[in-house]
C-alpha cells in the first residue's frame, strides 16, 4: 500500500470522529475529516465548530473509583483523549460532574485539530458510502446523520437503521433567577473537580406547586412529529413531560427529587420537590435545567416552566427542543473492532453504533481511530481487555446485547451509557476489621475494585506504568 492508499477518511465532525481523528493521526496516520456543517446544518447544531455540545454540557461524574462513566474519563485521559483534554481544561463547577464551558470547549478542540500536521478538515457533505478508492473510513454521523448518508447505510446492511427521540434541556439567563427564593448547593455538599459543594441552583416546590406543575406539563401543547411516530425513547433522556405522564410522583423520584438538599432560606422546611439548574458556561452567566429536556412547544414551555419557584421571572437563552437519534443494530452488523461485517474498511463510531453519551461516543472514536490506524499501517489490531470500561462499553455494542430477534414483547438493541454492569464480575475481599459487609458497604468496594482492575489493565493494555495513571487522577 502506497503512501497515498494510507489515508483514513472520518464522516463527522463531532465526539467520536474528532478523537477518532485525534488518534489516528498521534499514530501517523494522515486523516481528511469530513464535516458537512456549515454546508448543510442539523435540527440540532447551532455553530460549525467542531465537537460541538448540542444537548448538555455535563460529561457526568468524573469519580473513577466509584462510577463508570468516571473510569471511562481516566481511561481516556491515559489514552491521550482529545476530547477529555479539553473537557479539563474548559470545565465548570458542577460538583462531583466534569461540566464545560461549551464554547471554549468546542473552540479548543477545533483548534486542535485543525492545527495538527496530519489533519484535513473537508467542509462537505458526504452523501453515500465512501468510494472504492478509500482504503479505511469512519462513519461518525452521530444521531444526526443525514438522510442521504442514512439511507446508504440502510441499504448496505440490509437493515432499518434503528431511532430514538433525543430532548434538549432549556438554559436560563442567570440574572433572570430569584436567588431571594433558591440556594446554590451541590446534592449532599459534595465537593467535585473544579466544584465548591454549592454548584447546582435549587428551586425548591411545595406539595401544592408541585402538582400544579405535573398538571401543567401534562396539559402542556407538545411538538408533534408524525413521520417519528412509534420512535421509542431513551429512558436516559426522556422529555420531562413523558416523564410526568407515566405517573405523578415520578419526577420528584428522578430530576426533580429532593434529596440531600437543605433550602438555605429556610432550613426547617423540607421541600417537596428540587429543580435544578447546572452552571453552563465559563462565565457563569447561563443555566441549564438539568433534566429538563422536552418536545413542549415555545410558547408552553416559558409559561409552563415560569410555574417553578424562582423562575417565575427567568429569561430563556435558549428553549428546550427535539431532535431524532439514528443508530445500527451494531450486535449484529459490526465486529470485534467496530468494523461493518459486510464491507471490510468500514467502521462506525458514536452514537451510530448505540452507545449513549458524549464520553461514550468519543471513546468509541477513540477505539476506531486506533483499530483503523493499526490496520492502515500493518500493525495487529489489540482490543481492550473488557476487564476496561473501553472493553466492556466496546463488547455490549459489538456482541454483549442479548438477541430477542425481535420478537413481539421481547426487547431489543438499545442505547446504552458505560456502567459497571456490562464489566466482568470481580471477587470481592470483605476489608480487614470489617464486621458488616453487605448492602451499601458492599457495593461500594464492589465498584471500586472493579474500578481499580480497570485502570490497572488499561495502563497495561496502552504501555502506560500504572502510576502514571495514578497520578493523573490525583
């Protein structure tokens, strides 16, 4: 293969094709990034920066001893991740969650890329599956992938591809919340990267204005797409108001409980339900609802969500929406190394394949961007051990899901975030001098043994010493 045949082509610019590109070219791989926007836009985007964050912009807990998705963040640090990198260096206080500025991160992450030596970003839209001529590619479309694209791909695997309804979170100006009637506090006090404890704003409700407001979503006018119709959600990211209807005590058990949190105006009274809003961007001067994503319409939303205690004044930077998410029934379709069983050279990455979450998707990227690099340059492709959140996330997409051949009343492939069920059991030793083991106590060193094998074999698994992984999590 000649110098011109080892080219890796990536279509999408976002989590997964940007750290796939990342990787590839660290590896000496040339890459040409094909990003469509701005030539054509999406539902969602509202920029043509790279990596841009369209539905929040928290990467979740950064805790990697004791939550998953916080492992996946420590594995990608050790693995140089773009994406992770500048997550750090754009974060916001968000208490034990690693939340960014969304500007300055997708900023910084163009930047990057467009500045490395091996990295062609194309402005175009690719149409089809890539041509013969492209030794290696990457589909890294996203949820938002384009009609043509998506049709391409329907026909090459034989398959429809799969949708779900993915919501949008409304932002609030600041200056517009009642701070005489809300508190800043994280859940519990707990005290995060970059976080003080009291990162989260808390609008408290009473019984009364709780149901008046569970009334009001229901009622609520939604936004009615009739070609999506049957498109099942992602429990992970259901409207709020979907949420309201499946029973009225539901959000005050999920985004809205009230739980390890004290109303510093008036600690003696328990509230009956919390909403509250995440710090969005460096400045401080935007707030996202956390939870908070809908398909309400404009015009119900601001009166709807003004209902809240603190609120009732706030000014909307930006208003919850509703975008549909495409993704293939990967367990079926792709192999070990996330390439297309049917068409050797094509590998899909993202949200595509039916990960779910920005730190999932860009590790996805990063596997590819390293498979296909391995293979471009004649080296062994070695997968992640699955004892890592890489290998565990990369085994349910790729052969972990349970087949029901979709049969009626039987699940089927579904979207899912890193979590320490799809890790290999591990043998838990009761610590020396401890009587009680079991319930909580139990499960907390269940997860951080399961974290420490992780790290351990991931270091293993990229050369890295152990203490150097060690010591980028102090």
């Amino acid at each position: 293969m000649n110098n011109s045949q080892k080219i890796l082509h990536i279509v999408g610019g976002g989590m997964a094709g940007t750290e796939a590109a990342w990787q590839a070219a660290n590896a000496g791989v040339p890459v040409i990034l094909h990003e469509m926007r701005p030539v054509r836009g999406t539902e969602a985007h509202k920029t043509d920066g790279l990596a841009e964050l369209v539905c929040s912009n928290s990467f979740r807990s950064d805790d990697s001893q004791t939550n998953a998705v916080g492992v996946l963040h420590q594995e990608m640090r050790i693995a140089d991740s773009i994406i992770i990198a500048c997550a750090d260096k754009h974060q916001v206080p968000a208490g034990s969650a690693l939340a960014v500025d969304r500007d300055g991160f997708s900023d910084a992450v163009t930047a990057a890329i467009e500045a490395h030596p091996l990295i062609t970003v194309s402005r175009e839209e690719v149409t089809g599956l890539p041509p013969a001529d492209w030794p290696q590619t990457i589909i890294a479309t996203g949820p938002l992938t384009a009609p043509a694209l998506a049709e391409s791909i329907k026909q090459q695997t034989g398959s429809d591809a799969l949708a779900f309804f993915d919501a949008i979170a409304p932002i609030v100006h600041f200056d517009s919340i009642d701070m005489d009637i809300c508190w800043f506090q994280s859940r519990y006090d707990k005290v995060g990267p970059g976080g003080t404890g009291k990162d989260y704003i808390n609008c408290p409700m009473d019984e009364d204005q709780y149901g008046a407001f569970i009334d009001a979503l229901i009622a609520g006018e939604k936004t009615q797409f009739k070609d999506w119709e049957g498109t099942p959600y992602f429990d992970g990211c259901l409207p709020i108001e979907v949420m309201a209807e499946r029973g009225r005590e539901t959000l005050r058990h999920g985004p809205m409980k009230p739980m390890g949190l004290t109303n510093s105006h008036n600690p003696d009274v328990k509230a009956y339900a919390v909403v509250q809003l995440r710090q969005d961007n460096a400045l401080g001067t935007l707030f996202n609802m956390v939870g908070f994503q809908t398909k309400l319409k404009y015009g119900a939303q601001k009166d709807i969500f003004q209902l809240i205690p603190g609120l009732q004044n706030a000014e909307f930077a930006r208003l919850g929406g509703l975008h549909r998410n495409t993704y293939i029934n990967s367990p079926d379709l792709l192999d070990g190394s996330l390439q297309l069983k049917s068409r050797p050279g094509l590998r899909f990455a993202g949200q595509i394949t039916g990960c779910e979450g920005y730190v999932e998707s860009a590790a996805m990227g990063l596997l590819a961007g390293r498979f296909a690099a391995a293979e471009l340059l004649g080296n062994p492709i070695s997968p992640p051990p699955q004892t890592t959140a890489f290998g565990a996330l990369l085994g349910h997409i790729t052969g972990g899901h349970l087949s029901w051949n979709d049969e009626p009343g039987k699940r089927s492939f579904q979207p899912m975030n890193v979590n320490f069920g799809l890790f290999p059991p591990v043998e838990i030793i009761r610590p020396e001098g401890l009587k009680r083991f079991r319930g909580k106590d139990k499960t907390l060193v269940k997860k951080r043994t399961i974290a420490a094998r992780a790290l351990t074999d991931c270091s293993a698994w990229l050369g890295v010493e152990e203490q150097s992984a060690a010591a980028q999590q102090e």
